[in-house]
C-alpha cells in the first residue's frame, strides 16, 4: 500500500476542505508537509489528486501563484499519464494567464490541447466570441458537480459586468449563494461571490443589497484569517461602497490595501481593474488629476501584460476630459484639422500640435498610417507587410495564413522551431525558480537582488512570448510570419525616428502609443482624432 500516496491525497483534499468552512492557518500548515511527500508518492493517481488539490489549495484563495507551482510540477511530471498532465497544464495556464503571464499560459493551453479557452479570449479581448464559449460553459455544468457549477457561473459573471450587463450576471450569483444556506455556511463561496454581486449590484444602484454582501465579507473577515486574493477582492467591493457613501477618504484607504493585496499576489488584472474602480471614484469626488493618474496605471498594466485593446479603451471611456481646468486637449481647441497624416506623391504631409511638416515617402511611414486609421486594434505584422509588397508576394502571404496549398506559390521557408519543447520546459522551470528567488529576496528587503532576479525574470518570458505563435504553437525562426515581423517593426521604428527629428512631440506620441511585434497597436492615452 502507499502509504506516501494515500496521505498526500487526503491531506490535501481535507487542506481545501479547511479552506471551505474558514480554517485557513490550518489548511496552510499541511501545504509544505504534502509538498515534501509529493517526490515519495508511487500511486501516480494518488499523486495526480496531490497536486490538483494541493494547488486547489491556493486557487481557492485566488493566490495563483502559489497555486501554479502545484500544477506546473504536476505538468512537467513524466510519470503521470499524458492526459492527467493535460489536466494539471490546463489548470497551470490558467494560474499563469491570471497573474499575467500569456505567452506561458499559451504554452500550457498548445500543451492541454485546448481550443482557445473563454478565459484567454477574454483578456485577450476577444469579448464576443469568449461570452459564447462562457455561455456554453454555464450551460454544461447546469446539472455538474457544485465547484463546476460555482465557478462557471462566477467566471459568466464577471465577464457579464465587464461588458456591462449587469442585470443578466447577479441572478447566475444569487442562484449560487441560494445552495448554500445560513445554516451550513461556506465561507470561501460567500468570500468569492458576494464581492463581486455587490460590485453587481453597484452598477444597477442597488446601493443597500451592494452593502449588504459587503457587510457579510466583512464579518467573515473579522475572524482575523488571511483571505490572499479573496481579502482583495472584498476591499475592493467595501471600497466602491464606500466612494458611493460619500466617504472618499475611506474609499482611498480600501482600494490601497485591494491594490497591495493584488500588487503582491501578481494577481495583475485584479490590480488593474481595481486602479479603474478607483479612477471613477476620484471622477466622482471631482479629483480629476488623481483619478488620471490611477487610470493610467491601469492602462500601462494592460499593456505591460499584452491584454487586448479593448480593456484600455474600456478605461479610457472614462478618462477625465481633461486634467487641468485651464488646459484642454489640442484637438478640442482647434478641431479636427490640427492632426493629419496624409500621402501626397512621394511626400506625406503631417499635422501634429499646429505643426506642418513634411516627409519623404517611405515603407514604415504607410504602416504608421494603416496603424492610426485602426486605433487600439490588433494588427498583424503580416497584413501590414503585405501593403507595400509586390501582388506576387501578397498572393503567397494569403495563402501562406490561411493554409491552402497552390501549386505556383511556395512557402519561404524557415529555420526550425525557435524554442524546442526541451528549451520551452527549461525555461519553465527557471521562470518557477526565478518566482521564489524574488519572493524570498523581497521577505529579505534585498533590492539588488529582487531586481536583478525580476530582470532574469522578464528577459525569459518575453524570449517565451517571441517563441510562442497564436493558440501557444511554437513560432518558426526565420519564417515569413517571423521576416515581416522584423521587417515592419524595424520599418515602423525607422520612421518614427524620422518624425522626431521633424517634430519631437509627434515623434515621443508614436514611441508610446505604438507597440510593434507579430501583433501591433496604435492604443494612445490620450485619443486623437487624424484625418487622412
């Protein structure tokens, strides 16, 4: 008998039913006694309900971090059959999509072999088509077990008061809370569901029910257990209710301690969606250079992590007119006509701040074009390139991204995977390594080394985004999709320089607003209407 085996697995489900009823310091205890025992463990399937539940361990908690390194091992474990390692890659690709990092979750998703999960989509900004997939999740797990239940019907909501429908979302969460009665509480589905109901609630000025689920979290609370991201998510709530009461002092305090909960945890969408919260806030206390600033941070964060454009101009819609009273935007002084960006002959003719200019024609200047006539939409790297190419080469592109053979075209060629799947697991593995390294130089207040161990950290995954195509397929070196990837974002770049030595100001707003690779964007902070 295993006895290693049959410990672990009881252990660790007995840890998350200790987080179910509140008994957290109890179910944190027993992590690193499991975790030690995971190496002796001879059932592969006992082994397999170790890992799940021991990350279940954190997940519940919304601490993903924590949670990834459970699943990742159990990932990477090569003595578990091939379709329980799908299983734990799946759940790690949540983990990593979650605090941040995409291009690992794609290499978890490609490694599960799932389609686009609705998640992925969503921060992806892929709203429509991840509504449909949520939608038919919820619809599965109609008549599933409870946690299937819970969660996909949490996930459908959230997504829902994003999109702002509100009033389709509370009732999937008030269906939830309703199997769970007053007399056998379950204290980490009220801590994950009634935040976000009150937020809910909040949106349709339903101020008393919003209250009502915050002043529930907030008992839960008092009993003086540390909630990781759930704790967040309930400051968050408390402080929306607050700001609605007038009471903006208390407000700022409760967003700071959401946003340093979520700052800790790497839990980057919750800390950006918090910093919105918080900008409509100051909007509404009528401190609009402070709410400025907290939009703003929500933006970088969106862009920092790659989210898709429609979370910046989700923000953006609710960005202060103007942050000083005595300025105003130049194109809301003196109208459309003050930014141009147009062709004539050899020559384009620019319009920036009352400033006329001219610039000689060239291949990245056309791509900056097509770029502002799209702003904040995704374009890729090979439609821009296929502008300024010859017909024949246009052709071979097109056929080349849709798949379809033809005998007269020929694929250009590459040069083999970028990655391996031995270099991708390695990397893996470090990035696991480097997270510790960070989180045990930051408890020793170390700066030099945090840094320099977050820079390791950076430089690895962006080496796994550049490796990683859509869906997580690994790029090819130096193949077409990868050449006009190079060619425009040189060309792109090239041209920019060019303007700022026309016209520094223009140029600056390019280099920040224009963010190049297989996929860009023109995303300014700041909109500005061009004419053509």
């Amino acid at each position: 008998m295993d006895a290693d085996g049959a410990w672990g697995a009881a252990a660790a489900q007995y840890g998350v039913y200790l987080i179910q009823a509140g008994r957290l310091t109890e179910a944190r205890a027993l992590a690193p006694k499991i975790w030690e025992r995971l190496s002796t463990i001879r059932s592969r399937l006992a082994a397999f309900g170790a890992y799940q539940s021991g990350g279940s361990l954190f997940s519940e908690l919304i601490d993903f971090r924590e949670a990834r390194k459970w699943w990742a091992r159990g990932a990477d474990d090569t003595t578990l059959a091939l379709y329980r390692r799908g299983t734990l890659a799946a759940f790690s690709g949540y983990a990593a999509l979650s605090t941040g990092d995409l291009a690992e979750a794609r290499c978890y998703v490609d490694a599960a072999r799932i389609p686009d999960p609705a998640y992925l989509l969503f921060v992806e900004g892929d709203w429509e088509h991840a509504r449909g997939l949520s939608e038919e999740y919820v619809n599965r797990t109609l008549h599933n077990a409870t946690e299937y239940y819970h969660t996909s019907r949490h996930d459908h909501a959230r997504l829902l008061r994003v999109i702002g429908e509100p009033a389709l979302a509370y009732p999937l969460l008030e269906d939830v809370l309703s199997r769970y009665p007053h007399t056998e509480p379950h204290l980490q589905i009220e801590m994950s569901l009634r935040p976000e109901l009150a937020l809910l609630y909040m949106e349709l000025d339903r101020f008393e029910a919003a209250r009502e689920q915050v002043a529930r979290c907030a008992e839960i609370v008092a009993e003086g257990e540390d909630w990781s991201g759930l704790a967040g998510q309930y400051w968050r709530a408390s402080a929306v209710c607050a700001a609605a009461a007038g009471k903006y002092a208390d407000a700022g305090a409760q967003f700071a301690t959401a946003t340093g909960i979520f700052d800790r945890l790497s839990l980057v969408w919750e800390q950006a969606d918090t910093l919105h919260y918080w900008g409509r806030a100051l909007v509404a206390a009528g401190e609009s250079v402070r709410a400025k600033e907290k939009f703003d941070v929500a933006i970088d964060i969106y862009r920092r992590h790659r989210a898709g454009g429609r979370w910046i101009d989700r923000v953006m819609a609710e960005m202060p007119s103007s942050s000083n009273p005595k300025t105003a935007r130049p194109a809301q002084v003196t109208g459309q006509s003050r930014c141009s960006f147009r062709r004539e002959g050899e020559y384009w003719t620019l319009t920036y701040r009352d400033t006329l200019f001219r610039i000689r024609d060239a291949k990245g200047l056309r791509y900056l074009a097509e770029l502002l006539r799209k702003p904040n939409q995704q374009l890729f790297s090979i439609d821009l390139a296929a502008l300024t190419a010859n017909h024949e080469l246009a052709r071979a592109t097109n056929r080349a991204m849709d798949g379809v053979a033809n005998e007269t075209m020929h694929d250009l060629g590459d040069a083999g995977e970028i990655l391996d799947l031995e270099a991708r697991a390695q990397y893996k593995r470090r990035l696991g390594d480097l997270r510790e390294e960070i989180e045990l130089a930051q408890r020793a207040n170390d700066p030099g080394r945090t840094e320099s161990a977050r820079a390791e950290f950076e430089a690895i995954s962006e080496q796994l985004h550049v490796a990683s195509g859509l869906g997580g397929r690994s790029r090819r070196a130096a193949s077409h999709r990868e050449r006009a990837r190079v060619m425009v974002t040189k060309r792109i770049k090239a041209s920019i320089e060019s303007i700022r030595a026309s016209n520094p100001a223009l140029g600056k707003h390019l280099a920040s607003s224009i963010r190049t690779g297989n996929v860009c964007t023109y995303s300014p902070i700041e909109p500005t209407d061009w004419q053509f």
